[in-house]
C-alpha cells in the first residue's frame, strides 16, 4: 500500500515540497489498493466482437473543465473490417447521455446494455468506416463503478492548491471516459484531441499542439498524434497551468526534441522544480544511447502536472505528480517500454514495467554513482524478500491489484532483468539485445516470452531455466557454502533452499563467488549452480585465505546463509558399489574409461570445475568417455544411479 504523507495547506509556497503526490511510488501502483477492479463489462463474447474490426484513429473533441469531471462532445472512432459485419460493438459507461450516433456521418439507431453499444452496419472485409459518438455527463467513481472509477479524475493538489482534471485509463478504465476498443493489440494508428477549455486554464494530450483557438471565453487545444498508440495511453489532463518547454539532442534524432512540461501556474512551483525537471533532458539523451533513439522524436516528450501519487506515461505526455529523478526517469522510459513497445497481455506487463523500473537503475548506474544504483537494487531485493511466493507473470490478469504489484512486478520485474543481463555476461550483447527487442516489435505489442527469444538470438544463451525460475516461477534462494583447502585444491559446496519449493525448488542461474587471498587480490569466481548442493573444485588455491562472499555483485535475489570451513567437504563416494567403479587412465591425455562391474545404468555428468557441464548422458556398463576437445585441467565426474550417487575427479593433460 501507498504511504500518503498529508501537509497543511501553507506548504504550497515552501522551497521544498512533500506531500501526498510526493512519493517514490508509481500512482498505478496505488489506485487499487480498495478493490479489485476486473477489466470491463463486457462478455467474452462481446469482447470477441471488437475483435472483428481494426481502429485506426479516434478523433476526440471534448468540453472540459478544471473544476470537475463533467464533460461533452463527439468521439469519432475510424476501423476497418476484418471480416463481413453487420454490426460494430464498442463500450461507452452507461451513465453518459448519448444524442447522437453516426455511421459515416448519417445519424443511426444502436442498441445499449450497460457499457456495450453496438450499431448495427452493413460492411464487408477491409471496408473503412467511422462512427461518431456524441454525448455528454460525468465519468463513474470508485463510488459509482465499484469496477473502475479512475479513467477521469478531478482534485486540487494538497502541495499548490491548484485544481486539476486528468486521464489515467490504465488497465480498463478508458471506456469511463471516451468511447473505445479496449484492446492491447489493437492500437490506433494516430490519435487527435480537441480539448475545448475556460481562458485561465490550458489542456495537455498527447503528440503536437497544432493550434491553440480563441473562442471568448473559452480556448480551444487542439493536438495530433501521428504515431500509433494503445487505448490507455490517450491522455487528457486540464488546470491553470504554465508552458515550461526545454530541448534534447538524443542520439538518432533529426534534430533538437521538445519537452513540454505543463506546470501549475503558482509563480513557486516551477522554480521548486524546474532543476528535476531539466534533468529530463539528460534522462532522455541517455536513454537514447541506451535503448536507440527516442520514439517520438518528430513529436515531443512532456509532462502535464496533476495531483496523484506519481505518474502514469501517457504516451509523449506523462502525466506527473510531482518530480524526482527516479519517477521522472521511470515514466520517461516507458515512452520505450510500454509505449512503443506495449506489453501483449496484461499478464506480460513486465514489458512495460519491468524494465521501466530498471531504467531508473541504469540512469542511476551511468549518471549517478555505483553506491545509488547498488541502493536501489538492495532496496527492491528486500522489498521481494519481504514475502515468500509470487511470480512476475501475472496469473490474475484481471486483477489490478496483481497487475501492479510493487513487489513482484516493479521490483521483482526489474531485478530479474539485471539477473538477465548478469546471464549473459556481456553488455554490450546485452543492450543490443534489447534495442533489437524494440527494434522486433516497434509500435506493436509483446509478450514476455518474445522478450526471451529476442535476447537468446542476440546472445547464444539459452534463457529457458531462468524464464521458468524467476519469470514463471516464484521465490527466491537461500545460498550457504562449505569449503575445504586440500592441498592447492579449494573443495567448495554450495547449497541452497528455496523459499517457495512446491512451485520453483531449485534454481539453477550460476553465482559469482568472492575469495580473498594471502598476499594476492581478490579472486571472483562464476559457479554454475546444477542443483540444490553442488561441490566444486577451484585449483591453484595455495595462497587461498577465506570464502568471503556468496553472489558477489548482488545479481540475484537471495539470502546469504552461513559460509564455513568443513574439512569433510571433498570429493563423494557414497553407495555400496563405490568400489565396483573405476576411472582409468587418470590422468588422461583425452580418452578415458568408466568401468562398472556391475553393469548398473547410470547419470553420468561431467563438469568442469566451475560447475559448467560439459557431458551429460545415460550409461550402462562400461563407457569411454572423450576428453579430447577439451582444455587441460580438472574435471568432475559424476555417476548418479538409483540409489547410487559417485563423484571423481579426473585430470586432463
């Protein structure tokens, strides 16, 4: 849940702010912390009718004030058929009034229930049409639709006292508002907004403001936005506010991008903010070398100021409580993650989120200190440590409260992300995976799973058990270790218990281990981790002085257990048939045999001494085993049976 901290009034006029809107959280996050809001009202089978036509473009020309949400017009929305239709279902919320419905522009009849309203048409495939919706009244509250309430709101901000009207339709709350299509993999190709409002105040949405008209009394915003866009992300936000527009030079952009921040007119307001908000500059210059060049780079980048507990990235016009660099880098970073790229299924909104949140960390990495970044990782781990269970994917993708949870899907979200990049191990692989990611799915939609295919082409690295483990799977480990120093051979047991074992009792990413040395650096070691206790073998250990740390580089979301000395930590011989197994020649030159008198079946693995398995295969009998490929040093050799579990070790020359 969001902590609110409440302000007098007199707070308004102070240097430094912090209110209600002043928190660290993503309002999203917040909004459903009463309810558990299900998507809209419609019917599979209902939903399955919008899915028989395309929109390309919804044109909105809208009445507003800042003083409340009551609103009228005329909403145009423009669709091409999939298939031969007789009728066209959108949703509308049943408490507006509607006076008219035309179907290319000739007033029709249409059926209502509830939110669906469907106008009966005579279209065949890839006909075009538009449908244009005139109505007028006031959008639901939480009080009113138990199920939404949040697609329009109006306050007045507990920190400046300015009255605001805005948008927040994210997941299902557009249709409270404007009618629509709410489907993710249905984007409009272009939007354009009419936002007809009193002289004192000014409008925000989304793309360029092409004109602004003087109607006495009364102005006239009018916006277009040529890129396409999800239903969710088409924004409104109304108050008396201040133009404060700077420019950046991202990498790949035609020339200088506008940031158009729409600021509470209060003459105290800008200057308590205006240095976060210059920020936004260099945010957006290193996202672009990052991620590839900004979206909407022929448009703008801006912020519109309301009061809520954060912000929400209506695309190229954030919506914004207030700023500061962690919130501000965020939403700016959905522009690509979200935005552009939009997540397929709310299930998947670790697209969007995920790596959303690991953009603040990446902008705290390379414009702030390793010590900031290293705080926010160790914040969110023990954030997800805070409970035991939960995955990243959503299972209840209807229900808000797990489609925006702090914990698994910002958090979680964003450190397994840095578990991925750690998998990989190389960053620069890593980061073009991710731009060819954008590159893939540019101004369409993904789901997690595309994001794992992506990034297995670009890197070689088959992210399978890490998608099943921590993208899937729930939990987090438990690490401990024992070690033994056998002559210039450290002997190392690594093991680990899961805090969710009847859903994901292993994890199999390798850890980096920490030794330090007698008279010698620190020495970091890579360990694959098979099981859930694995021995290892690290050679050359003569000047070895003690097992410091376990996950050195915090890459993985885990507790550290114990790490002690065990002189009984070497290689195994269990099972009565010990004796009965021979490895000869040892050393080998590259050929060796396994010799089983018994002729029982076996597991038989071969590692490397860092865990790495180099051999994996079902014997029975004898078998000669070929090392020839391989390097010179030491192996691991494992037999496991039934009831039989043998370790050796082998040297290659």
């Amino acid at each position: 849940m969001l902590k609110h901290l409440i302000l007098p009034a007199i707070v308004m006029a102070m240097n430094v702010v912090h209110s209600q809107e002043n928190s660290t959280d993503c309002s999203k996050r917040a909004r459903y912390t009463n309810h558990n809001a299900k998507s809209n009202t419609l019917s599979l089978a209902q939903i399955a009718e919008t899915e028989r036509y395309d929109v390309h473009f919804y044109d909105l020309d809208l009445n507003m004030t800042n003083t409340s949400t009551a609103l009228s017009g005329t909403v145009g929305i423009y669709g091409t058929a999939n298939e031969n239709l007789d009728s066209v279902l959108f949703e509308l919320f049943s408490s507006f009034t509607i006076s008219d419905i035309k179907l290319n522009n000739v007033s029709t009849p249409y059926s209502r229930v509830a939110s669906a309203i469907k106008v009966p048409v005579n279209i065949t495939t890839g006909q075009a049409f538009k449908i244009e919706v005139s109505y007028a009244g006031t959008p639901p509250t939480a009080a009113t639709n138990p199920l939404g309430g949040s697609g329009m709101t109006n306050a007045s901000s507990p920190s400046w006292g300015n009255q605001v009207t805005w948008s927040l339709s994210e997941p299902f709350s557009a249709f409270e508002w404007f009618p629509c299509k709410q489907s993710l993999k249905d984007k409009a190709d272009s939007s354009a907004f009419k936002i007809t409002v009193p002289s004192n105040c000014m409008a925000g949405s989304n793309g360029l403001l092409e004109n602004v008209v003087d109607l006495g009394g009364t102005k006239r915003y009018e916006w277009k936005h040529r890129h396409p866009i999800d239903y969710y992300l088409i924004s409104v936000a109304v108050a008396r506010y201040v133009d404060y527009t700077v420019y950046a030079n991202p990498a790949g952009a035609p020339g200088p991008v506008m940031i158009q921040n729409f600021i509470y007119d209060n003459p105290a307001t800008l200057p308590n903010f205006q240095n976060d908000i210059d920020e936004t500059v260099d945010f957006i210059e290193l996202f672009a070398d990052i991620f590839g060049p900004y979206p909407f780079d022929d448009e703008k980048y801006g912020h519109c100021m309301a009061p809520l507990s954060g912000g929400m990235e209506h695309q190229t016009m954030t919506t914004q409580g207030f700023f500061e660099r962690t919130l501000t880098a965020h939403e700016l970073a959905h522009q690509w993650w979200g935005d552009y790229v939009t997540c397929g299924s709310w299930a998947d909104i670790w697209v969007n989120e995920g790596f959303a949140s690991y953009a603040e960390y990446l902008m705290l990495e390379n414009l702030y200190s390793a010590a900031q970044a290293a705080n926010d990782m160790n914040s969110r781990h023990n954030n997800i440590k805070s409970q035991n269970g939960g995955s990243v994917w959503v299972a209840d993708s209807l229900n808000e409260n797990a489609i925006f949870s702090g914990r698994l899907v910002y958090d979680k979200g964003a450190a397994i992300v840095h578990t991925m990049r750690y998998l990989i191990n190389d960053d620069q692989v890593f980061f073009q995976g991710l731009r060819n990611f954008l590159n893939t799915y540019a101004e369409g939609n993904a789901i997690g799973l595309d994001m794992k295919a992506e990034m297995e082409a670009a890197s070689g690295v088959d992210l399978t058990d890490f998608f099943e483990q921590w993208y899937f799977g729930e939990g987090f480990p438990t690490y401990s270790a024992e070690y033994n120093l056998n002559g210039s051979d450290l002997y190392v047991r690594i093991n680990h218990s899961a805090s969710k074992p009847s859903v994901t009792p292993t994890f199999t990413n390798p850890i980096d281990i920490r030794i330090t040395r007698n008279a010698a650096s620190d020495t970091t070691i890579r360990l694959d981790i098979q099981s859930n206790s694995d021995l290892f073998i690290i050679p050359n250990m003569g000047n070895f002085n003690s097992l410091a740390e376990l996950d050195y580089g915090n890459w993985i979301i885990n507790n550290a257990g114990a790490i002690v000395a065990n002189p009984s930590v070497s290689i195994e011989e269990n099972g009565a048939i010990a004796s009965d197994i021979v490895l000869y020649p040892n050393p080998t030159s590259g050929m060796f045999t396994i010799k089983n008198e018994n002729n029982e079946t076996f597991e038989l693995t071969v590692f490397d001494t860092k865990g790495k398995v180099m051999i994996h295969k079902t014997i029975s009998g004898t078998e000669t085993v070929d090392l020839n490929h391989f390097t010179q040093g030491q192996y691991l050799v494992e037999l496991k049976g039934d009831s039989n579990k043998i370790t050796r070790k082998i040297i290659k020359n």
